[in-house]
C-alpha cells in the first residue's frame, strides 16, 4: 500500500489519503469552478480549498463568499459537489494589509494593476504600524466571525492564511510597532495567535483549523514579510497552544509573485519539493501534521515524502490544475498517464494576472 493513500487526521477530520490541493484562487464563472473542482475531488485528492476567502465586510463580494448570504448559499453548493466526489472542502480566511476603502476607491475609479499595486507598497508600513488596538481587536473578531461562517456553510476545516496582514505583522521588517504587537517576535507572533485563540473558541474543540505559515529567510533575497525562517519555532509553538491542528508551509507573499508560484527556470526555486526547506524547519517544532506545496509533482517523489515522514500530507496547486486525475492515476498504478505540469505559469496563475479565463496550456478543455 502506498503511503500516499493512506488516510490521515487533522484533528478531529480524516482525510482519505495524503494529498490536498493547495488553496488555488481562478478566473472562472461559479459553474466553471464547481465544475472544475468537483473534478478535483473525483480525481481522488482528499481536500480541496477555496482559496482568499475574505473576512472583513468592505472586502469585494465573489461569488464564493462568507460574507453574503449568497455567497454562502454559493458555498454550500461548491461544498456538496466536493463531498459527493469525496473530498473535503476548506475555507482559506485571510485579511488584506491595507486600508480597505482607500482600494475599493482605486478600484472603482478604475486604476491600473501596477497604481493599486503601488497603493498597497506605498501605505503598507505606514497601515501595520498605526492601526489602533480597537481595528486590531475588530480584525480579530472578523477571523472569528468568517470561520463561524464557513463552519455553518459546510465547511470541514478552515485554514488561516498567514499571508497579508498577519504576515506583515510577523516580520520584523514589516511592523515597527512599539506596542505589544511590535518588536519582539513573540509580539510580532501576537495577532496571528489572538485570530487562531478566537477561532478555536468560536468554531469549539472539534472543528480543525489550519495555519499557512508563511516565512521569509534573510539568506534568499525573496521578500520580507512574515518571521524569518529562523524565528519559526516561536510561532509554530504559539499558534499550537492558540488551538493550531496542521500546518502548511509557505514563503512569504510579500515578495514577486514568482517567488511562492515559483515558475520552471526560477533563479532559486527550480527543484521539485523547493520549499521543503521551510517545512523541514517547521516539523522541528511540532509533532502536528504539517504539509507543504511547491512544484510537487512526482509519485515516486511525493511517496517518499509522505514515507519517510519528512511531510504528513502533500500539498499541491498546478500539478491538480494539469491532471485533476492525480490521485487515482497513483491508486491505479497509472502514474505513466498522469499529465505532468510544466510549471509554465501560463494558463493559471497567468490568468489572474491577466484577467483572463483560467485554464491548463496542457488541456484547453478547462
Ligand atoms: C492560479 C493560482 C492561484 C493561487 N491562489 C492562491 C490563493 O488563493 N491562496 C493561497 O494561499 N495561495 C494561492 N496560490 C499558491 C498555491 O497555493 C501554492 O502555494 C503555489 O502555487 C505552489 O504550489 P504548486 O507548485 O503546487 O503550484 C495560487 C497558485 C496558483 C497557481
Ligand atoms: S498552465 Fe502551465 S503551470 Fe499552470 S497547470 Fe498548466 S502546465 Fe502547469
């Protein structure tokens, strides 16, 4: 028996085998993302995610939303088609690190992808370090209030995404408060572990929350938001006693897109497995499971990860994007058939930033 597909528990949930798919926003209609991720779920991987779910009302209504009573009611559809192919859904929260009505503005006024990026560069110190207590305690609130949502949507997990604001809060680059969120890491650590406390007590014991921890590392030019790899353990302890079941590996967002969707000839991240690294430091701290995507892709590859316990379950994005067929392929001994990605970043990250439709260069069917 592969180790693969072997099932495994986070928290109270099991799930069927060892491979989920990494949160993965896309530029389709609703029908087209029910669609296409129910065909995911047939595919046999054991979790799929619905990626930048976002928790404060003001953030811009999609259709799969916690925040509308539509985009609930859009949810508990998506989430049906998930469990009838098997699989079990999650809910990715997170919060921007900018002020929200300053870029609904922009939006509405029309501005241009590099002025709205410029907006966010331009005010994100200035935003995380001067955000009053009460805002922070009112974010908190929000965290809780979104995983209430996805827990009565449906929903089997939420995981809290480490990124935008609270990895902004995490690095020491980033935040320059001089109050307790500020300075010290376990301050830094503070807000990312008040949103995993407030989770855990509203969505109760049984519910699993999982954490995608987001780090930089000062030795790899490729960003400076969240801790710097080598401050993890403080974090990974914390958000464990905050009520963290699982974890998943991540680097940072704040650096180029390229950097966490590494493409094929990436000038670091070029290896299959390449950000393992931040999830072999994570493991050193905790004996939850703990998952990681990048470029994973092999069978023989991902087996030995899950076999030689270096990951508890695998994580990934483009390679369910090209052959949502992954799982069974491996289950059938069909690893021949599986229509590997070649991590062009063409059709699906490429289409978000293009605003187009989403799809696989491999399969035009998507
Ligand atoms: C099209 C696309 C959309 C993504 N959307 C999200 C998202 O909404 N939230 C997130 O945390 N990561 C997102 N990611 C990053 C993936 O979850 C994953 O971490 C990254 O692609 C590396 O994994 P991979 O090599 O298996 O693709 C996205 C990636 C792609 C390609
Ligand atoms: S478009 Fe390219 S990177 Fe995206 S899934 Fe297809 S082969 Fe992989």
């Amino acid at each position: 028996m592969k180790q693969l597909l072997t099932p495994i528990r986070l928290g109270s949930m099991e799930l069927r085998n060892r491979v989920v798919m990494a949160p993965t926003s896309m530029m389709l209609s609703l029908e087209e993302k029910i669609d296409f991720l129910g065909q995911v779920a047939d595919g046999g991987a054991a979790l799929i995610y619905v990626g930048d779910m976002g928790v404060e009302p003001g953030m811009p209504a999609k259709d799969l939303s916690l925040l509308t009573p539509e985009g609930l009611d859009n949810c508990r559809r998506l989430l049906g088609r998930l469990h009838q192919g098997g699989a079990r859904g999650g809910a990715q929260l997170y919060l921007w690190d900018y002020d929200p009505a300053g870029l609904m503005e922009l939006y509405r006024t029309g501005a241009t992808r590099e002025e709205i990026r410029a907006y966010k560069d331009d005010r994100l110190g200035e935003y995380v370090d001067t955000l009053p207590q009460e805002r922070i305690q009112e974010i908190v609130d929000h965290f809780a209030d979104a995983a209430q949502a996805a827990q009565e949507a449906g929903f089997d997990m939420v995981q809290i995404l480490g990124g935008h604001l609270l990895n902004s809060f995490s690095s020491g680059y980033l935040n320059h408060r001089r109050d307790a969120y500020g300075g010290s890491v376990e301050n830094r650590a503070r807000l990312a572990c008040q949103v995993a406390e407030a989770v855990r007590r509203r969505v109760g014991k049984d519910f699993p929350i999982e954490y995608k921890l987001a780090v930089h590392d000062d030795a790899i030019p490729c960003g400076q938001g969240g801790p710097d790899i080598r401050e993890i353990g403080v974090f990974v302890t914390a958000l464990e006693k905050a009520g963290v079941d699982a974890f998943q590996a991540a680097l940072s967002n704040r650096s180029v897109i390229e950097d966490t969707v590494p493409p094929r000839n990436h000038k670091v991240f070029s290896e299959e497995g390449c950000f393992l690294y931040v999830s072999d430091e994570i493991k050193k701290h905790t004996s939850l499971p703990v998952s990681c995507a990048g470029k994973l892709s092999s069978p023989d590859f991902c087996e030995e990860l899950i076999a030689s316990g270096r990951l508890d379950y695998i994580a990934m994005s483009r390679q369910l994007v090209a052959d949502p067929q992954w799982v069974t392929k491996v289950a059938q001994n069909r690893e021949s058939e599986i229509r590997r990605c070649i991590f062009c970043n063409k059709g699906c990250l490429g289409s978000l930033l293009t605003r187009q439709k989403f799809h696989c260069v491999l399969d035009n069917a998507h």
